[in-house]
C-alpha cells in the first residue's frame, strides 16, 4: 500500500477554451497557445508546453516513447492518465467498432537535441492529440490513424472563449509499461511467445525483437506470423533491434510482388549465395493512360541516395537463406532514405 500511493502522483494545470462550438469536431484536446490549430482544439494550455511537460516529470510522471515510422516504433507507449474533471465532459467520443477505447498515455513527444519538445516550436504544437501524433506529448494508446478518427471526436459543449478551467491529471507510475528485448531463434520462438504472454499478464509490454542471424528466411517467417498474431496495445512490437529488421519485414503482402498494383514503386534487391543485384524502377508518366511505364534498372548500391523518392526496399531472397546473408546487403546501404524492408521468399534462388 505504501509503495501504491508513493507511485500515485497528480499535478494541477489550467486550460482555457477557444471557443469551438459544440459539434465540431476536435484534432486536440489540449494544444499549446501558439497553435495554429485553435478552430480545433478544445483548449488552450496556460503555460508552454515545455514547462508542462518539465513539470509533470518533476513530478514523478515518467517519460515514455512517442511513435516513429523510421525506426518502426508503431505503438506510442507511456502511463495512462486520469483527468479531473472528466475529459468526457467536454469531449464527445464515437469511435468505429473496430477501434478500441484507449485511456490518454504520456509519451513526452518527440524531443529536439536539446531535450526540448518539437510542440513547442513545430506546428500543429499539439500537447493531447486525439490521433497518433508523435509530437504530442499526450496521445491515446493505440494507433489511431489521423484519417480514420476524424470527426470521432467532437465538442461536447460550447465554452465561452476565454473561459478558465483548472485539470488535475493523475497518474500511477507503476502502470508504465515495461520494456523487454527478446531473441527469437529457430529452437526458442514457442518459449519466447509464452514468456511475452505470461509477462504481460500484469502489465502492458514494449518489446524490441531481434532475430538470431542463423535462422532461415522460412523460420523467421514462421516466428513473425506468430508474432503477429500477439502485436497489440497489451504487448507492443517495437522497434528493430540492432542488426535485425523489425519483425513486419518477414509478413509482406504476397500481391506486392505485382508492380503494376503497387502505388510506389520500391528498390528491388535479390539476394542469393554468390551475388546480389539493387534494381530501380523507373516510372514514366508521359505514356498515355492512367498508369506509367515501368522500366527496371540495375543500379550500384552506392547510387541509392540518387534515387529519393522512395524508403522501401523490398528483398528478394531463398528460403533457406540465412538472415546474416541478408544482413550484409542491408548494411550496405544504411544511413541512405530506405527505412522499410520487406523479405519475400524467391523460389529458384
């Protein structure tokens, strides 16, 4: 009991409202004054948003991790939050059936070299996004994709703009998440599973997975889909691991081979025992039609920072292919624009 209510902790704020009528649908909850975005969010911070944040870490409340797609930090993960009085109050919520109801989280946002929060200098400048937004230093936990929330959210009254109000938000630092790193190897996937099943019993994961390199294309496949099936807001797959890739880049969608059905086209790298080939896919729009004209072109790996149009590559590669062999091409071209790879297994290779 002692330990729960030194873990409990609260901090007192106060917020003013824009103004929006009821009905209109809300981006943001709360936003920093300097937001450009007032016509959608229901209130306006009364302090900066970098001394909100300092303050709520002064007060116990601990930094957690926002997202970030280049680094394939897909889950944002942080302590739930508890506001009085009740958000609900003001904001009316009707979410698709599909999408879960997910408390607020402290992420802390993403941060400049100093340590300083981008919403405080970076437009929308947002501090509770009721999207994924990796700015914001509030968001709720999940993914909840910008387009699919949209008018989800809605002012549940009309506030008189200008009108004060004072939140205390609440929070129980032991609920934050804990971070696992996990191996996956041929003769351990059943055991890693298990052990991620029965650690998140009691509380919410954030896992990096990293794949042993001497495991097959086919096992890490094998291991990926059974990971797949357990990738939620419960146990978050996070993250690459050094020298691995993220786990997704072994579960491609097998019509993506198509490249007539792709709406950007990717590298191609083939990878095989004795050599490997990078292809860039030229796309000319000037052909009549409504699709381009492509045509493959082998091209150095030294050349692919010449070709910035697109982040993905896709690996073509042997099943029985070690994940080292493919390993030693991606290396080849790191710190260039591709951050997603996608491992397609290729017969005859």
């Amino acid at each position: 009991m002692i330990a729960a209510l030194f873990l409990s902790a609260s901090l007192t704020f106060t917020a003013t409202a824009t103004g929006v009528g009821k009905g209109t649908p809300l981006e943001f909850v709360f936003a920093d004054r300097t937001t450009d975005r007032d016509y959608e969010t229901m209130f306006l911070l009364d302090e900066p948003v970098a001394d909100f944040c300092r303050r709520l870490e002064c007060a116990g409340l601990p930094r957690g991790m926002p997202t970030d797609a280049a680094s394939c930090r897909l889950w944002p993960v942080g302590c739930p939050l508890s506001f009085s009085p009740s958000l609900d109050k003001y904001v009316e919520t009707s979410l698709p059936d599909d999408l879960p109801v997910a408390p607020p989280v402290y992420t802390g946002g993403l941060r400049d070299k100093k340590g300083n929060p981008i919403a405080a200098t970076e437009m929308p400048s947002s501090v509770f996004s009721v999207y994924t937004l990796a700015q914001s230093p509030i968001v709720h936990d999940g993914i909840f994709e910008q387009g699919r929330v949209y008018g989800c959210h809605l002012a549940a009254m009309e506030l008189k703009k200008g009108t004060k109000v004072t939140f205390t938000v609440t929070w129980n630092a032991e609920e934050m998440p804990r971070h696992l790193d996990v191996t996956v190897a041929s003769t351990n996937a059943a055991e890693v599973l298990s052990l991620l099943r029965k650690e998140s019993e009691n509380r919410e994961l954030d896992v990096t997975v990293a794949f042993d390199p001497e495991m097959m294309v086919s096992e890490a496949r094998a291991a990926a889909l059974a990971l797949s099936r357990i990738d939620s807001h419960r146990i978050k797959l996070n993250g690459r691991a050094d020298g691995s890739l993220f786990y997704r880049a072994f579960v491609p969608e097998s019509e993506w081979t198509n490249r007539a059905m792709r709406l950007v086209q990717p590298f191609e790298l083939t990878v095989s025992s004795k050599k490997e080939t990078l292809v860039f896919i030229d796309e000319d729009w000037s052909v009549e039609g409504d699709d381009p004209k492509l045509t493959p072109k082998e091209i150095p790996f030294a050349d692919v920072a010449k070709y910035p149009k697109t982040d993905t590559c896709f690996v073509f590669v042997a099943s029985s292919e070690r994940l080292k062999r493919i390993m030693e091409s991606v290396n080849r071209v790191k710190g260039t624009s591709i951050n997603n790879w996608y491992v397609f297994p290729e017969p005859g290779l």
